[in-house]
C-alpha cells in the first residue's frame, strides 16, 4: 500500500491538517463510532484516508499512536463492523485498505477509503439510508438531504436509466414537428441507408428510445428523452416532465468580468425558439466553436473544415447534454470567456476522477438521449467522447481540460483553457534554460517545468488542478523530476513547494557587464531583487524602502480593473516571481488591497489578481 504521500504530511508537524480528503481521530477511548460517517462519506464522494492516532486540539494536531494491542483490536473491530449491517451497509475494503504505519515513535492506523462504484452507493450507516448517508466537502462530513440519496438510487439503477421514464398525458402535440424533421435530415446525412429513416414519427421515437411501451405494466407513451430532445418549451417544462429544465449560453467579453458586467450574447429560452435540447445544440455550438483556429486542409482533394478541437468542442456539448441530472433543481450552463469555457451540468459524475480521464469507460445517465445524438452522427459511445475532448485540446498544446466536482448542490464543470501551455515566449524560456531537447518530453513533464518556468513556484497542489493525475503520481513525478535535477524543494508535506534550480536560470539571464553607467549604479540589480539576501548593501536596502510604496502603486495601477498573473505583474514592476509574489503580492492580498479570481483556492495555477474594491 502507498502512504508515501500521509507520511510526508505528518512528518510534516506544522502542516498536519485535516483536508477534503484525509480525516484524522483520535481513538484513544475505543474504536471512533464516528468513523462510519466519514466513511460514508468518503465512499460518497471521491475517497480518502482515515487516520486513527491524531489527536486534535484549537485547531493543532497531535500524533498519540497506539500500542501493538490496541493495533490489533481495532483492525479486529474494524473488520467485525464493516460486515455488520447494522453499521454500515458494504463493506469496500480489502487487506491491503489497512495498515498501521510508524510515523515519528508512534503507530498509527491507516484507512484508504475507495470511492464506491455508482452501483454502490449509497453508502450509508446503519440500516436506514434516508438516515445515515453521508458525503463530503471542504467543511468535512455531512448528511445527505432525502433527495440526494434518492438520486444515488436512481444513478444506481443501471436497467433504467433517468431519461426512460414515461410521461403520462402527453401526445404528439407536445413533440416540435421542425425538431425532429431537422433531426432527420442531420440523420439521413449521418446514415443516408440507415432503415429508420422509412419509419412514422411514433416509430421513429419509439426506436430512438423518445417514445416507449412497459412489457410489464403495459403502460405506454413519451419518454423524458423524448421531450426533453425535441419537446415543445412549455411541454418540457410542464411538472411532469423537467420543471426546472433551463439551458443556458452566456459570452462574455473579458475572461474576469468584475463586478456586474454582463454578458454579451445569450441563448436561453427566451420565447423566441423551442427551447429544447436539439435546438440548444444546433444554436450553441456554432458560438463556441467560432473561436477556435480553421486552417485550411486538403486531404485527398477534399476540404476540411474541422479539426480535432472542434471534435473535442462537440463532444463536450453533447457530454454536456447527456449526463445531465435534469430531476434536480438546476440546468445546463455555459460560459464562454475569451480564454477559457465553462461547461456545468447538474448531477454526480457517475465514475471516479481517474476513470474520467483514462477514459473508455461507457457510463451514461441518460441513454437514449446518447442514442439520440449518436444516430446523426455528433456522439461516441464506448467512453470514447473524453478522449477525443483530451486529445483536441493537446493537438492544440493548450492547457489539459480542468474537471471540477462539487456538492451541495451535485454539479460537474468542465474548464477548457484556450490558453497554451507553451506560449512561444514560454518555449523561449524553457528552450534558455533546457535547450530545444525538452520539446520532446513527455505532457506531464512538459506540463510542469512549463508552470515552474512561468510561476514563483508550485506545488502538488495546484498541479492537482491541471494533471489529471492522483496526488500520489503528481508527488512521484516531483520527486522524479527533482532527482533529474530540473527542480529544487523547499518545505515538507503538503507545504512543499517547487522551483527551478537558481544555476539553470541563469543560463536565460544576460549577464551584467562591469562597465556600468551612472543611472545604472542608482537601480537596484537583478540579482539583488531576485536573490535579496544579508549581503545587499545598506544603500540598496534604503533604496527598497525608499521606493517600496511607489511599487504597490504601480502594482494598484496595473491591476485596476483588470485581472493579472503574478508572472505578469512581476514583469510589469521588473521583477522576479519569487520576489514580487513574497514582497508584493501576498502582503497587498493579506492587505485588503489586491483580491484574487480564485479566493477560496490559494494554490491555483492560473490565479490571478486584481486591484480590491474600495
């Protein structure tokens, strides 16, 4: 079992903490009966460690341990109770889920907790699901509300999917006529000798999965995808159907808006058009796929006028579309910025992190919506979509497609940077400081010398957003590449911090030449402000407080209105990162006079700042 990564956080004693994923206890009075819930909780959500032997006081935690006896009783307990029904309903882990560990003269008990399979969950304590189901946030354990655990049955029902359901009451009437002579058309191009194409409209819903008759009740009529696909807006919306069905399209001319700036152009249903899932498709897609690059390609005397990004694009509209919770309050939204979309549907991602981006897992919420857009051609099925998505956005060299996953209420986005990893003054760095042979590394290295080169520093943290890799193979690589000798650490556990060696980057520094001019032996040197040490001269320390105020007006200045990089910044008051963030930066956010675009997140790679509000 691989604990690398607990160990270096709590060999770490300043930064032992508790996180979305690690959940120390104390256990010095028995077995913790509040272990269930958090294993709930984790089995729930995404995973995670449980520590038994930490102890927890104001905040500060302590490592207590246990003895060889105590070890043994516990795994001992642990095993009784996790075939129990009375505590908990499943059991998940295997041996080699438990082990005790030595960390600093103590033993400690550790629980890696997997994420349970959507035909698992819920996870729940005791015997009542309504009453012991637990997940997670930042905030730690909490209950599941009625509702989310009856979505997990649901999600959990893999013979009948959400969008099978029959809608009572419903006739053709509610079915838009030019939504499916539309859908024919794109069909009969997609398939032109497909034998659906002969078929009534009734038959030709009934085979798509939009119309159904129940073998057992015999009852019959209109599917959830049926409506939900080429449905009337009045009709979709109706109770019976998807009342809070809503989709959404925003652009928005600056990537930050600030403040109550609005949108630019928007596709909602205004009214104007039959605000179903086919339409929103056909009038969103062109918007988003506008601003992706068009090379002109011939292959075979035949014009393309697509490529593996507008793929990419596609597919995370239709994936938008398709894996949607649409019994839940919420609906589809996407916001469009001039460097990055945002693709948000409601409901739990069905597999874990890691299978999403490894791909060629067919999960789907709602198949007969996936049927229905993989018959005219404009989706994957055998799990496929993801990597087409991945793959269009590495042809481009642009930043790795972000997932985020959140809770209260269940949501999944999708971040797509249109922002190159490797802008061509970035390769210039990386090719001063590496040569031109770095090229040919692999992403995630590539990925990651690349932020070093443009960040201060960084840290298995903010990789965490950009790699769609465990912690465990981010921390791996670290080390790896600090073994190479690419990058040096500095801090332990969870506050280790990366950056590249000082020796390497001065290979892209200009050294000063000795003959200097009058207005040069006035400035403060390169060195001195990327280096600032106790050998800097009284007069250069003078002139820094002399000059200290006038640089955070000039920062003020430059980030009024605006939302800049720290990479940025630095350049802009002509100095390094490292410098610039410690001296500058962090001082004027802990200030009040600098706000971040991403608060709650300190260690985003693409944080940015801007000048705060009076």
């Amino acid at each position: 079992m691989e604990f690398d990564y607990l160990l270096d956080v709590i060999n770490s004693h300043i930064n032992l903490r508790e996180t979305i994923d690690i959940e120390f206890k104390k256990g010095t009075g028995g077995f913790p009966g509040a272990f269930w819930e958090t294993y709930s909780a984790f089995a729930n959500t995404e995973g995670g460690l449980i520590v038994l032997g930490v102890s927890e006081k104001n905040g500060t935690f302590n490592i207590v341990g246990f003895d060889e006896d105590t070890i043994d009783k516990y795994k001992k307990d642990f095993w009784s109770s996790s075939h129990n029904k009375n505590t908990v309903n499943e059991c998940l882990l295997t041996d080699s889920d438990v082990a005790d560990v030595e960390v600093l003269g103590h033993r400690i008990l550790v629980f890696r907790i997997p994420q349970a399979q959507r035909t698992q969950r819920p996870i729940y304590c005791g015997r009542d699901p309504y009453n012991g189901t637990y997940k997670r946030n930042y905030e730690g354990d909490y209950k599941c509300s009625k509702d989310e655990v009856q979505r997990m049955f649901a999600d959990a029902d893999v013979n009948r999917p959400a969008d099978c359901r029959i809608l009572k009451n419903f006739t053709i009437d509610d079915i838009d006529k030019a939504s499916l002579d539309q859908f024919r058309r794109l069909f009969a191009v997609a398939k032109p000798d497909h034998p659906w194409l002969a078929l009534e409209d009734i038959e030709l819903l009934t085979m798509l999965g939009g119309y159904r008759v129940d073998r057992v009740s015999r009852e019959e009529g209109f599917t959830l995808a049926g409506l939900l696909m080429f449905g009337k807006s009045q009709s979709i919306v109706d109770p019976e159907c998807a009342p809070h069905f809503f989709p959404d399209y925003r652009l928005y001319s600056s990537d930050n808006p600030i403040g109550n700036e609005r949108w630019i152009d928007r596709v909602y249903p205004d009214g104007t058009w039959e605000a179903n899932l086919f339409q929103f498709y056909r009038r969103v897609l062109p918007k988003l796929t506008s601003v992706l690059p068009m090379p002109f390609q011939i292959d075979e005397d035949t014009r393309i006028d697509e490529t593996s990004t507008h793929i990419a694009l596609r597919e995370a509209l239709i994936n938008l579309c398709i894996h949607a919770d649409y019994t839940v309050n919420a609906s589809l939204i996407i916001s469009q910025y001039p460097n990055h979309i945002i693709l948000s549907n409601p409901g739990a991602l069905l597999i874990s992190r890691w299978q999403y981006y490894r791909g060629g897992e067919s999960v789907c919420r709602n198949l007969s919506l996936q049927k229905m857009f993989t018959m005219f051609g404009k989706a994957e099925k055998a799990g496929s979509g993801v990597g087409k998505i991945l793959q269009g956005w590495s042809d481009q060299n642009w930043k790795r497609p972000y997932l985020r996953i959140s809770n209260k209420p269940d949501k999944v986005e999708l971040h797509l940077y249109l922002e190159s990893i490797l802008p061509n003054e970035h390769k210039q760095k990386l090719y001063k400081i590496f040569g031109k042979d770095c090229q040919h590394w692999e992403p995630d290295k590539l990925m990651v010398m690349a932020l070093a080169c443009t960040n201060a520093e960084i840290s298995n943290e903010n990789l965490q957003f950009i790699l769609p890799s465990h912690r465990a193979d981010i921390t791996e690589l670290l080390r790896r590449l600090k073994g190479e000798g690419l990058l040096e650490s500095d801090g332990y556990g969870r506050g280790t911090r990366y950056h590249i060696p000082e020796h390497l980057i001065q290979r892209s520094v200009t050294p000063q030449t000795p003959e200097v001019d009058k207005a040069t032996k006035n400035r403060i040197t390169l060195g001195e402000i990327a280096r600032p040490n106790r050998k800097t001269s009284e007069k250069s320390a003078r002139h820094k407080r002399k000059t200290h105020e006038e640089t955070k007006r000039a920062i003020l200045d430059f980030t009024s209105g605006a939302y800049r990089t720290a990479d940025e910044i630095a350049k802009y008051i002509g100095m390094t990162n490292t410098y610039a963030i410690r001296t500058f930066i962090t001082p004027m956010v802990k200030e009040s006079k600098l706000q971040k675009l991403y608060p709650q997140k300190s260690n985003h790679p693409f944080q940015k700042y801007t000048k705060a509000k009076d």
